[in-house]
C-alpha cells in the first residue's frame, strides 16, 4: 500500500517517509492508512525481506517494524539494517505484542530506537513521530 497523492493537509516540511513491516496484511492496510491521514508518505510491506529491499528504494526517514514475523522477524530485520550503510540511521520501531522490559531490552539491543506494544496508541505513534521529526 502506498498514500494516495495530496491525502493529507499537512505542510510537506512535516511529512516523514513512513516504512509499515508486518506480516499481517490487515494491520499494514489499516496502520498505513492512518498514517497517511497523518500527513505522512507510506508504504508498506509484508515480510522481513520485502521490508529491506523496499527500505533501500524508498529510503523511509522512519521504519515501524513488527517483531513476531514469520520467516524473517523483526529482530533480524533491525540487525540487517543497521549493518546497511545507506539505511543504518533510518529511526526504527518495534511494533510488538509484548511490552516487558526484557522484550524492550531485546528490540533496543538488535537496533530499534523505539518499542511501542501492539494494540497501537495512535495518539502515542504521533507523539514519537513529531518527536522524530524535530530532530
């Protein structure tokens, strides 16, 4: 999935290149659409894989990855992209159902920059992505 072109009002200085990764199709379709009802340029992906080598086309200013993914996971997809020279500063978040502090400690030492548990706080992507923006 990809932003239809003008969908949103927002200034093109706030617009962040969004990168959605799940194995879910659903959760992609419905996380992609509200980002781009944020104002931001989305794509999506449906495996680990197809994450990285659209992540090295469209070189996405952030990257919402889920962990528990068939094939390859999230972890593994983090590790990948902070050993690419031409992504390993995109900002990363783990989408994950589990928010104990280990399994946070777990996303941080494979690369994320972020944990956010699953069911997603829209309010709380926002904030972060603001947050991303002002860097």
């Amino acid at each position: 999935m990809a932003c239809p072109q003008n969908v949103a009002d927002k200034k093109a200085a706030q617009v962040l290149k969004i990168l959605v990764i799940d194995d879910v199709p659903d959760i992609t379709e419905i996380l992609s659409a509200l980002l781009c009802s944020l104002g931001h340029d989305v794509i999506s992906a449906k495996s680990g894989i197809e994450g990285i080598d659209k992540a090295k086309t469209f070189h996405p200013d952030v990257i919402l990855c889920d962990i528990g993914m068939i094939g390859l996971d999230g972890y593994e997809v983090a590790r990948r992209l902070r050993n690419d020279s031409e992504l390993k500063d995109v900002y990363l978040i783990a989408l994950s159902g589990y928010d104990l502090e280990m399994d946070i400690k777990q996303c941080m030492h494979a690369g994320f920059d972020k944990h956010l548990a699953k069911p997603l706080d829209l309010a709380v992507l926002d904030g972060v992505l603001a947050e991303i923006h002002k860097r």
